[in-house]
C-alpha cells in the first residue's frame, strides 16, 4: 500500500466533487464514499464486505420501520466500520446522533464514519466502551492539500486493525489533552504562571518547606516565571545546536494532526512538524506482510489461553508503535511475537532463541546481534522481506501460543 498512490486515489476522487454538488445522498455515496472505501482496499462489489442499508439490532422509527446503516463494512462476517452519508451539500455539524446509536448498538464496530463525500469524521469509543466519542479523531477532507494521510492509511484493509485504531485515538487524544495543559501552563509570553503550577513548584521535594499560602504564591510567581524561561531558553539553545550538528533525537509518540479545529476535548488542526503520526508507510507495510502471513499459517483460525479470563479465545495479529520499535503481538502487547526497526541497518526481530530462530533463517539473510528490545534480529532490506521469513514468524506464533498454554 503506497500513500503515493492512496493520495492519487484521492485527488481522482476529489476531481468529481463539481459534478456532484446538488445532485444528493445517493450520487455522494456512488461517486464519492464508494470509490474512497475501493481506494482504502475494501471490495465495494461484495455486498459481504460492504453492505449497502446494513440491518442490524438499532431502534426502530415510528411505523416499525428499521433503522439502516448507509455503509457497513465487515472483515470475516462481522461489522467493524459503520459510515453514514450525508448529501454533499449537507453541514455534518449535528448529525452524528444517528451513527452514534448505531456504534453504540454494534460492540464488534471500532470505527464510525460520518461524511458528506468532501469532509470524512471518524470515531471510536477512547471513553467508555462502545461508547461513540462526541468528538472525532481525525477529520479528513478532500478539498485540502494536507490530508494526513499517514492517518488514513491506518484504516486500509490490509492493515486495518479495530484494537490498533482504538489504541491511537486514545493517545491521540490524551497526548492533545497534554500538549494543550503544557502549552497553557508553560508558554506564558506576557502573563504569570498559574497558581496551580506555582503551587506544584513549591510542592516538589526539597524545594520549599513551609506552607504555601496565596501570599507565598505572589512571592514565587516572578521567581518561577524567570526559571521556566531559563529553562525554556536552554531547552531552545540545546535543539538548535543538535540541528547545526546534525544530530537527530529519537521521535517521541505524538499525535497525527486533525484538520478540523473541534472543542477542547479533540485534536486540532496545527502546522507543528513535530505533531506527526509516528508510524510510518514502512512499518505498515510490515504490518500488512505479516497478516498475510499469518493468514496462511496453521494459527490463522487457532485460540490462544488468555489467563484473565481463564478461557481459549481467538487470535487477533495487532500492532503498536513506539518511539524504540513497531511492535506487531497476538491479542495482547505483551504478547510480543515481532518488532520491526527501519533505520540505516533495518531489522526485524522475533521473540524466539537464537538456538530455535537460527536454523530457519534463508541463507541470503543475516543474522544481527541482540538488542534490549530483542535477543534474536535478522536483517532486512524491506518490509516484504517477512514474506520470506515466514518460517520465523509462524515460528513466533507457535512460541506465543504454547507460552499461554503453559499458564493453564
């Protein structure tokens, strides 16, 4: 999957919006929703993929009349995406009620979509479970040049992944909530720190010991105001000089920009570079080798013993990004079975020993050394290299499994 080519998909799709406007739902969904679920990989011509008017347990209108999904797209037989549609010259501002009781009724959809065929808001539960968020994750709109699209590749079938979709909007959503309390509390360009942050100041160990009263606040306020701009100052000092040497830090988890600008509980648009998806084409690129994989391995329609529940469940292939590795696990992070690094040398590294991981590797590979993150690493050229250490990775699946089985 190249976002090159998503990103052409797009802009072919995004040229018919003229032709569109004012001619309703049902030509917003046939010229433009359907073709962007094709370009997102699904098949719009299997009504057991992508099912027009789904029928499912929603609440029924005055007459018995049953409520439909617009759009319901399911992997194996269940819905996992709901989208609803709204005419292209519709404002989507309000009219999320219906999708919201449509997410809410379905426990196996993660992803809800609202769209009038130029603006696309998806949700999911980062709240209470099957809970549709008020606010969207990630807005994406046709007419803009910055699509993000680093975010809609997410949502690709290849690599489509409910656990991973829900796990990004909560870091997404919590890491905004962050940035915005630190920006608020430490760029303070003509004002004074807040009592609050003052008060936390004085409460750190060792630095004041008496009792902090609204007087002792004033008292600190400049103080504190002229350290955090000494700080700020050498933080600035230290990046500039990094950047002159070239030095390049490693990345921390941030968060994808959203191109709408929602109330404060949802990310906002920004033109901050550092406010970009970590993960990369790359890793889901591997990520999507890996399913096919596992698709073919004897453990595709296997169970895993999950101690928690003291029950055999079905196996799901996930993946979580961080700033050390893309980490792709069965059911559980813990559950690690590879770890995939792009870099000058790129590698991927499987949860196995060395002495079980060594025989299986093809002789045109390379075996690395250990690294904290994993024991045993094979060198690779591309993502698609997983392709040929299919051995190695049902290898890993086998370990995993036989590890929770050993906890019975």
């Amino acid at each position: 999957m190249s976002i090159d080519r998503l990103n052409e998909r797009l802009d072919q799709i995004a040229s018919r919006v003229p032709v569109v406007r004012g001619r309703g739902e049902e030509a917003t969904k046939q010229a433009l929703v359907l073709p962007m679920l094709d370009a997102l990989g699904f098949d719009i011509w299997n009504p057991l993929e992508v099912c027009p008017e789904y029928d499912a347990d929603f609440a029924t209108r005055k007459g018995s009349q049953k409520e439909r999904v617009d759009l319901a797209v399911l992997l194996d037989g269940t819905p996992r995406i709901f989208v609803e549609v709204k005419s292209i010259d519709t404002v989507l501002d309000g009219n999320e009620g219906q999708l919201a009781r449509y997410f809410n009724a379905s426990p196996t959809v993660s992803l809800a979509v609202i769209t009038n065929g130029v603006e696309y808001r998806f949700y999911t539960d980062t709240g209470e479970p099957n809970l549709m968020d008020a606010q969207p994750f990630y807005t994406l709109r046709l007419d803009t040049l910055e699509r993000n699209l680093d975010v809609l590749a997410r949502f690709h079938k290849s690599v489509f992944s409910p656990t991973a979709i829900r796990d990004y909007a909560t870091d997404l959503n919590y890491t905004w909530k962050m940035v915005q309390h630190l920006k608020a509390e430490l760029d303070l360009r003509n004002r004074e720190p807040s009592d609050a942050f003052v008060r936390w100041i004085l409460a750190s160990e060792r630095m004041y010991d008496g009792r902090v009263t609204g007087g002792v606040v004033e008292r600190f306020r400049p103080i504190v105001k002229n350290a955090l701009h000494m700080v700020l100052r050498d933080v600035v000092r230290r990046s500039v000089a990094a950047l002159d040497e070239g030095v390049v830090a490693a990345p921390a988890a941030e968060p994808a920009p959203s191109p709408a600008a929602p109330p404060p509980a949802a990310p906002v648009e920004t033109d901050d570079p550092k406010l970009k998806s970590q993960t990369t084409e790359q890793e889901l690129a591997a990520y999507a080798a890996a399913r096919q994989v596992f698709a073919r391995s004897p453990f595709a329609n296997a169970q895993i013993f999950d101690a928690s529940s003291r029950k055999d469940v079905p196996i799901e292939l996930l993946y979580k990004d961080t700033t050390g590795y893309f980490g792709i696990y069965l059911n559980k992070p813990g559950w690690w079975v590879i770890r995939v690094v792009f870099s000058k040398t790129s590698w991927v590294g499987f949860n196995l020993p060395a002495d079980v991981g060594e025989p299986l590797v093809p002789r045109d590979f390379t075996v690395l050394g250990p690294t904290p993150f994993s024991q045993f690493r094979v060198e690779i050229k591309s993502p698609e290299d997983l392709l040929k250490l299919s051995a190695l990775c049902n290898a890993a699946f086998r370990a995993c499994i036989e590890e929770r089985a050993s906890t019975r």
